[in-house]
C-alpha cells in the first residue's frame, strides 16, 4: 500500500517505506522509482512509460516524506531548488548519549563508493546541519535535524564521528543488533510549487514502533 500524500499534475508526495532503495542499485531489489512508476501505469490506464523525476533520495533503510516530479519541466525547477537550498528537508533521528540542547555539525565527508562508506576528510564535500535536542531517555537523544546539505550518509556520519552513533544504524554503530531497525526519519519537506511558486510543507508522524515510542513529539 501506497502513502500519497499529496499528488496533482506536477507532483507527487509520498512516504517511502523502509529498507527498500529508490532507485535500482546492486541488489537489483525492486526499488521505490519502479514501484511508483508501475502503480501510477496501472491506476491511471497509461499505455506507455510512466515519467517520474527524482529530486532527491533517502537512504535503503530510512524511512520518510520525499516528492518526486510527474513532468521534466517539474523535475528540473525543483531539482535547482535543492541546489540553491531553497528545498528544506526536515528529519528526526535517535541517536547514543546525551547531546547538546542545539548546535551546527560542519565537516567535510568523502564518499568511498566501492564500499559504500563515507567518512570525514580534509578532501570531501563541505556538509551542513543544526540540529536540536528535543527528549533524552535512557541514554538516547531524540534530535530534529534541519539538513543544510544533501550529502551520503551525511546525518549518519556527522553524528557517528562525534560518538553519537544512530539507533539501530548497522553501517556506522558498532553497538547496533542484528534486526535492530536505523532510527532516522524523513519528517517534512518545504519548497515551492514548480508551477505556482506557492511555498508547500508536507509533513508525516513519526513511526509508532521501537524506539520511536520511547517518546512522545
């Protein structure tokens, strides 16, 4: 089943399940771009290709809000809003340790695409974030995190580097257990409307699982 939550002729908004790429990798798993594309043919009867842009991306394991666009004229306005950062992504994370009450993460991460790693070095991307704590339980802090930047693995890392490893995050937290599911959130997008300039924000509750239920946003 499908989470639409806002679609018109431009756009589609939808929350991406977790553990299910968006777009085809490796795996050759069937991935969230085939999946729309196929349930979009089907609903509506088209009888060629389904053209579906992707803007941005989440992580295999993260779970969220994301907008794809239904024309290329659409994709390429909202594709320089995420270069000029106009684009704002929102997420929450569980993370190890108590953090501080807010600050700015900057660091320079490099992407080791052979084995899918990223790790902070003098030569990589300049990456942005703030964040601010908003719960703390039994040794977690609950973040809301404003990404500045787009970066792989950017959160992830970020935190992880100052000892703040993500919940459940089997690629960077050592202490993560088999099953345990990563505890980062696509909780809102803003942007403007391709065609309309209008401002949209989009927003989705936080999973009702473990450990999100841990507290109450």
């Amino acid at each position: 089943m499908i989470n639409i939550i806002y679609e018109d002729n431009h756009l589609l908004v939808v929350e991406k399940p977790i553990n299910i790429p968006v777009q085809e990798d490796s795996s050759k798993d069937l991935d969230f771009l085939t999946l729309l594309k196929d349930f979009i043919k089907k609903r509506d009867n088209k009888p060629g290709n389904v053209f579906l842009g992707l803007i941005h991306r989440l992580d295999r394991p993260v779970g969220g809000i994301m907008v794809f666009a239904k024309t290329s004229k659409c994709a390429s306005r909202l594709s320089e809003q995420v270069r000029n950062r106009t684009f704002k992504k929102t997420y929450f994370a569980i993370v190890e340790g108590k953090v501080e009450e807010k600050a700015t993460l900057v660091d320079k991460l490099l992407k080791d695409t052979k084995n899918n790693i990223v790790r902070v070095d003098k030569n990589g991307k300049d990456s942005i974030l703030d964040y601010e704590l908003i719960d703390y339980k039994d040794n977690l802090s609950l973040v809301k995190i404003n990404l500045k930047t787009g970066r792989s693995h950017q959160i992830r890392v970020q935190f992880s580097s100052r000892g703040h490893a993500l919940y459940g995050d089997q690629k960077y937290n050592s202490n993560s257990k088999v099953g345990e599911q990563i505890a980062l959130f696509a909780n809102s997008i803003t942007f403007n409307h391709p065609i309309t300039k209008e401002e949209l924000t989009f927003e989705l509750d936080l999973p009702n699982r473990k450990p999100w239920n841990k507290f109450k946003v």
